[in-house]
C-alpha cells in the first residue's frame, strides 16, 4: 500500500449526498476537504443520479484520490428507500470506476467501530471523534459530511480490506500475500 496518498470517502444519499477527502503520509492523517451535495431541490431521481455523478467527478477530478472508499446500503424495511439509496451508490462507483479510482465498500457498523471501537455508535459521537483526529474545530451542521470522512478513515485503518478486497484465509491468495519472500 502506498505510503502517501489520497482517499475519498463517500457516504450515499439521495436527499444528501457527505463526502470527505484525506491526505495519508506515513500514516499521517490530515484532513483535505469534506462536505455535503443537498439534492432536495431536485424533484426527479435520474436528475437527483446525475448531479451525485458530476459531483463526484468534480471532486475526482480537483483532488486525484488515488482510492475511494464507500459506505455500503443498510438492509431496512423500506425497499424503495433502499432501491433509490443502491442507486445512489452505484452512481458514486461508477464515476469511480470511469476515472479508474479503485474503491471499497464498508458497511455503516465497519465504520463505526473503526473509528470509535463500538458498531454501535452515533454519529455525533463518529463526528466527535473525526473532529479530535482531525483537528475540525466546528460540528458540521449535516453529519453526512462526517459520515463521509469517516468512510475515507475507516479505508485508511482497514489497510483497504473492504467487502471487495477480502481474503479468504486459508486461500491460496491470502498465504501469498502473507508470504511474498517464501515465493520464488
């Protein structure tokens, strides 16, 4: 893994869409940019999807993440929400992958506990502790923002071990990257 890089972290919505965007060196956080896209005054879905895609590409574009990481849809009652929510996320992949930026997927307690050691946790209390990491003096006032930060941390403390770059043990895959001298 690279030692000096950039990770954007993007937490999916159709109503609001958090980013954030960390700078790693030698394992030195520091913090780029964060925020929010509000979609509300967009009345249509596929209008709602490609403002989250130029956005996305706009924020691809100014910093050159070298990864992206992504908070994974929550499985909850409503289908509906759940269905436009996948969207939303599948845009954000998409405007990854058109600019070749590999990416990873966490789920929401993945996140949670990374950063503050319960899955359980609120997001004020993940916003608190991204402000203290981070040295962010003021509480933003849409969490989404934090949310999406705190993709981009939890990818930096996962080594990039994601829902698309897990190991099996025992697989031939996992003993080779635990063992790159023993292969000749």
């Amino acid at each position: 893994m690279k030692t000096d890089r950039i990770i954007l972290g993007v937490d999916p919505g159709t109503v609001v869409m958090g980013y954030g965007l960390i700078h790693v060196c030698n394992d030195k956080l520091s913090l780029m940019n964060f925020g929010i896209l509000r979609l509300s005054k967009l009345e249509n879905q596929p209008d709602r999807l490609k403002r989250i895609f130029d956005r996305m590409d706009q924020l691809i574009l100014e910093y050159k993440p070298d990864e992206m990481a992504i908070e994974a849809p929550f499985f909850g009652k409503n289908v509906q929400s759940m269905l436009k929510l996948g969207r939303a996320q599948g845009v954000c992949i998409a405007a990854a992958l058109n600019r070749s930026i590999p990416f990873e997927e966490y789920s929401p307690r993945k996140i949670k506990q990374s950063l503050t050691g319960s899955g359980n946790a609120s997001k004020e209390q993940v916003a608190h502790m991204l402000m203290r990491l981070l040295g962010i003096k003021d509480m933003p006032d849409y969490l989404d923002a934090t949310d999406g930060l705190a993709a981009a941390v939890c990818h930096h403390y996962q080594k990039g071990v994601g829902h698309n770059n897990k190991v099996k043990s025992g697989s031939w895959k996992a003993f080779l990257t635990d063992n790159p001298k023993r292969v000749k």
